[in-house]
C-alpha cells in the first residue's frame, strides 16, 4: 500500500503570530529589538515573545552581530559617515550597546575614517573653491566625524 503524505490540516499550523513574524522576518533583515516590538503590537504574551526570539535565534533567523555588520557595511558604503554618527544609527536598529561596540571596532579596522571624511567631502562638496572651512566643517560634523579629525584635515591640504 503505498504511503500517503499528510494532509495540509493534519500538519500542526504556525499560529497567526508566528506566521505573521515570520512575514516580517522574510521581508528584510530585523534585529531582535525590531521584532520584539512587532510581536507587542502584533499582541504576543512576554512569554510567547521570548518562546519566539528564542526559536528565531536558534533558526538563525535573528542574528543582531550578523545584522549589524551587513547593516553598517551597507550603510558606510552608501555614506561615509564618521564613528559617532554611525553609532547612534546603530543604536537606533534597537541594538545593544555590547553589539554595537564590536560591530564599529570591525568595520573601523577596515575603513580608515579619515579616508571616510575625504570621500564625503569629495562627494558633497567637491573640489569646488568656494567652499569654506567652516562649511567643510560643518558637513563633517554632521555626519559623525570627531572634531580632532575635522581639525587634522582642515588644517592642511588634505582635505583637497
């Protein structure tokens, strides 16, 4: 006789709240504070909440090292921005502040800020003359960059 395969209705089903956060989770990366938030809207017990980050993290699902590093790498490609910047851009994911740490000291390792500041500058500002200190200044403060670096490049030709 041969095997019959089980029935959609005799698999145990997902309940909505988890087949509604794993929409959410398939749609982009999220970190776990994002998710947190999506079941207490969605109006998940604190128990069924951690009965789900836990299996998601298991799953490899949810990964906030992993999310923080494809993030930021992203994020710096598309603008340069200083360490102070991008911190609080992390920190606003709704990751900790251990992660956070760890994903700035990588990503820093790997890109000279200093060479960050230069490329923002080459890409607002351009080698136009016309641009003051102050407004070269005032570009890199805005996007993160510490005012001893800002000092450094403005104070000689480098930020040509």
């Amino acid at each position: 006789m041969p095997s019959r395969k089980p029935s959609r209705s005799s698999l145990p089903a997902a309940d909505s709240i988890e087949q509604a956060v794993l929409r959410y989770l398939a749609s982009r990366d999220r970190t776990e504070a994002q998710v947190r938030r999506f079941l207490s809207r969605a109006g998940a017990s604190a128990s069924r909440t951690q009965e789900l980050i836990a299996r998601f993290f298991r799953l490899g699902y949810l990964n906030d090292e992993a999310y923080a590093q494809r993030w930021a790498g992203v994020k710096l490609a598309r603008r340069p921005m200083g360490r102070d910047r991008l911190e609080a851009e992390l920190l606003a994911q709704g990751l900790d502040r251990a992660t956070v740490s760890r994903t700035l000291e990588k990503i820093y390792s790997r890109r000279n800020e200093r060479d960050l500041a230069r490329l923002l500058l080459s890409r607002r500002i351009g080698s136009g003359t016309g641009r003051t200190d102050a407004a070269r200044a005032g570009l890199l403060r805005r996007y993160g960059f510490r005012e001893e670096l800002i000092e450094e490049l403005l104070s000689g030709s480098q930020c040509s």
